[in-house]
C-alpha cells in the first residue's frame, strides 16, 4: 500500500530484523537508507533483492531536495521504505523531517518497529523501567555538558544516555560529578554483539571504571534517578490502606 514505513535495523546480530520489515523491503516500490550500503548489505544477508530498485541515500540534512524526492514518490502512490544505519529510525538518528512531511502533506506514515539501543539496555542495566528519560547523546564541550546534567538531575525516572567510547571517560566522570557519586549506573556495551557486556555499580565506581580498562565499541549509560527525597513509607502505608478500602466488596 502507498505511504511511508519506517524500518528498524538490527544494532549488531543481523538476524534482528523482523520479518515483516523484510517483506516491506522485498516490496516497496522506493527504498531509502541513511546508510545505503550498510541496508544492502543487510538486503544481501537476508536475501531480499533489490531487482532495479535502487536505494537513495537520505539525511534529514540532506537538503530539502532529497526529502522532495521522497515526498513525490508518495505523491505519485508509491510505497517508500526508510531505515538509518542502526535501530530504529528517529531515534538519536535522522528521520524526523521526513515523517513531519509526509504526515503534514496528508500520507500515511508506519512502521515496523525493531531493536533499538536505548530499550535493549534498559533491558538489561538492573534499573527502574517504570519511568525513563531518554536523553540522547550528551554536549562533546565540557561546559554544554555540564550544564544539560544539571538539566537532568532531578527527572524522576532512568536517564539513558548514548555515548561514544571517544567520550565515556569524560562523560562518566562528569555525570558522577553533577548527578553524585552515589547513584546505581550502568554501562552497556556491545549489545547484542559478539563482546557485549554490562557494568553495574556506583557512578564512581563506573567513572574509576571506564579511567582504568575505558569499554570499548557502541555504548549505552544508564543512570537511577535520584533519591535525595526519600519516599515516605507512612504516606505509602497510609495510601494503600485508603486504596484498599475503596476496593472492598
Ligand atoms: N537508532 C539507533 C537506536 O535505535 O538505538 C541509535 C543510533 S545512534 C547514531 C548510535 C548510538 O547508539 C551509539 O553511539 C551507541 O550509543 C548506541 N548503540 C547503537 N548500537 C548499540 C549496541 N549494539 N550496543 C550499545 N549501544 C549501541
């Protein structure tokens, strides 16, 4: 059917993809990629032709004319397909425009949701799930840095923040520093990959980490929210008890 799909891509293990991404690459009458040669490739794994498609590279700063593009071909009825190089598309990845356009010019816009890094390591960091604040990746200048933790310190949820291993030593040490020493963390590498790993502990102990054996290759930072106001177990108790008397038959 005519419109817009947005693909997820595997974040490491080829095989995460989803079946039904793969029947809306096979089909998609145009096919467009952050990537092009990493989603041929992945095409090529699966054993999805392109048979005399080919697949435009597009960039929500590639300029107005490659999204034009794409626009026209959802103009002309077409189907168009797009994933990033990783994940899911939009997500600390481009996309954003190209959706906003199409849903503000009136075409349907889907998709065929997959692996993304931020929830495979919330999974998996030993963390709060109730709530969590996905904060992307942090400022590279110190001070911008700084400056967006303070921002962060108080959200009452697990921060999640996507880091390079050029920077996790800087970052930890400053988010330790801003967002105190004492909070559970982890830090997720790899995942899904042949060297994936989990470090837990401390915010210090993390930092001290990443100083003396720095993780390598992609990696997710997560952060418990703070409990500098403890939760009053009387209020809780006190709450229940309201709750439960409301519910008794
Ligand atoms: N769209 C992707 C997603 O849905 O997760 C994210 C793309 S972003 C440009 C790349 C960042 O995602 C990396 O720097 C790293 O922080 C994180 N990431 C991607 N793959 C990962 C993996 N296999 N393990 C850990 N982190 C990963």
């Amino acid at each position: 059917a005519p419109g817009l799909y947005f693909l997820a891509t595997p974040i490491g293990t080829a095989r995460d993809i989803t079946l039904r991404a793969l029947d809306i690459l096979a089909s998609a009458d145009v096919i467009a990629a952050e990537d092009t040669r990493s989603l041929r490739r992945l095409m090529e794994i699966h054993g999805v032709p392109l048979e005399g498609r080919r697949i435009f590279a597009y960039h929500d700063h590639s300029g107005p004319a490659a999204r034009a593009h794409l626009i026209e071909a959802l103009r002309e009825g077409h189907s168009v397909a797009y994933a990033s190089e990783a994940g899911m598309p939009l997500i600390a990845d481009p996309g954003y425009d190209l959706g906003r356009a199409a849903a503000e010019a009136g075409f349907a816009v889907t998709v065929a949701p997959g692996p993304s890094a931020a929830l495979a390591a919330l999974t998996l960091a030993g963390l709060p799930t109730d709530a969590f604040f996905f904060a992307g990746f942090l400022p590279n200048a110190k001070g911008a840095r700084r400056t967006r933790l303070e921002a962060l310190r108080d959200i009452p949820g697990t921060l999640i923040f996507y880091e390079s291993p050029k920077r996790i030593e800087a970052s930890l040490a400053d988010i330790a520093e801003v967002l105190g020493e004492e909070r559970s963390a982890a830090v997720c590498r790899e995942l899904t990959k042949k060297f994936e790993e989990i470090r837990r502990g401390s915010l210090a102990e993390l930092a001290e980490g990443a100083r003396s054996d720095p993780p390598r290759g992609e990696i997710v930072i997560l952060v418990d929210r703070s409990h500098s106001e403890p939760v009053n177990a009387s209020d809780i108790e006190s709450d229940l008890r309201a709750a439960l008397q409301d519910h008794s038959v």
